[in-house]
C-alpha cells in the first residue's frame, strides 16, 4: 500500500520551538546541571537538537523500554530493554521523549526513575495527544499539542520508517 505524508509541523515550527524549550530550561535550571534521559529511539532526535540550544552545563543518557503486551493494547507495565548507564541520584533529571499518547509508558517510567532518587525529575516531550491520554501524567515542558492522528518524523516511526524526516507528517494510506 502506497503511503503519503502530509506535512503537519514544518521544519521551521518544530525548529523554533524547540529554541523556545531549550530557553525556558537553560532559564528554570540557572546555576544547576541537567541531566537529559532520552527515551529511544524517538527522543533521539528531539533530545539532540534540544541538548544544543540548553546553556547551562548538560549531561547526557539513553533508556529504551518496551511495555509488554500486544503493540495496540499496552498492559501499562514497561519493560527496560536497556538500562541508564549512570545512576540518577541528586541529579536534576529531565526525561525527554517524542510523544505522549495514552501516558502508560511515561507514567511508569517517572515512578520507577523517581525511586532512584533524582533531586529533581521533570518530563519534557516534543508532542502531545491530550485527547488519547488514558493515564494521568504531569508534563513540565510540551513542544505541541496535537490532534489524534498518527504521526511520523523528528525520531517518531511508522513501521521504523520515516524517523528521519526534519518535520513531523502524518501518514495518509492512498
Ligand atoms: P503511551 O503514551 O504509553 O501510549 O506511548 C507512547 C509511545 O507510543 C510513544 O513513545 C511512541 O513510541 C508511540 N506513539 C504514540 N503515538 C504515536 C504516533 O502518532 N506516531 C508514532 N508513534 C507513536
Ligand atoms: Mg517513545
């Protein structure tokens, strides 16, 4: 089936805003250390550009999880396919992922990094489907609040494609 993507967030959008985080965090963590928790493989691409417009002093790690269950019905119970390599204790620790859907996967996710006793742990991600969210999950910093549709690039995939793009699309099936 041939797949087309519609433009949804230019390159120019995401990019600005993406500036506009980067301020805000440099501004909220003055005098301190962030510590950036990239969520892989989607946050990667967000976490980089985002990592270069933060002035104060950064520090970097990768986490890759999987929920179990079926890819659709999520049981909520993420499992860690790869571990941090540092430990989190009185860092001030900023989870950094693409998206925020149901907030199944996040929410576990902060509850576990929490216990390993961060000074300070806050989420930042670069879109949001408010409308899909089927856990409570508090985010501190949010690029864009989107509809619910399924979308692709900056980091985010369809069946592994697409990650590459510089703008987010959404794939339309012809
Ligand atoms: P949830 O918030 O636990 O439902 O899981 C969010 C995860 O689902 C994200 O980290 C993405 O990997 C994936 N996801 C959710 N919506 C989309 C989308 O529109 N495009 C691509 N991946 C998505
Ligand atoms: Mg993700």
């Amino acid at each position: 089936m041939a797949e087309k993507i519609r433009v949804m967030l230019s390159e120019q959008e995401v990019d600005a805003k993406i500036c506009e985080i980067g301020r805000q965090i440099s501004e909220d963590y003055a005098g301190k250390q962030v510590h950036l928790v990239c969520v892989l493989k989607g946050g990667s691409f967000f976490m980089c550009e985002l990592a270069k417009r933060i002035t104060v002093p950064v520090s970097l790690d990768f986490m890759s999880v999987s929920s179990y269950g079926s890819e659709t019905k999520s049981s909520g119970v993420v499992r860690i396919v790869k571990d941090l390599d540092e430990p989190l204790k009185d860092k001030h620790v900023i989870i950094i992922e693409d998206i925020v859907d149901s907030g199944r996967t996040l929410s576990y996710l902060m509850e576990m990094l929490r216990d390993r006793g961060p000074a300070s742990l806050r989420l930042c991600t670069l879109l949001d489907k408010p409308d899909r969210r089927i856990v409570d999950v508090h985010v501190d910093y949010t690029g864009f609040q989107i509809p619910d549709e399924f979308v692709v690039g900056y980091g985010l995939d369809y069946d592994q494609k697409y990650r590459n793009l510089p703008y987010i699309g959404v794939v339309e099936f012809e």
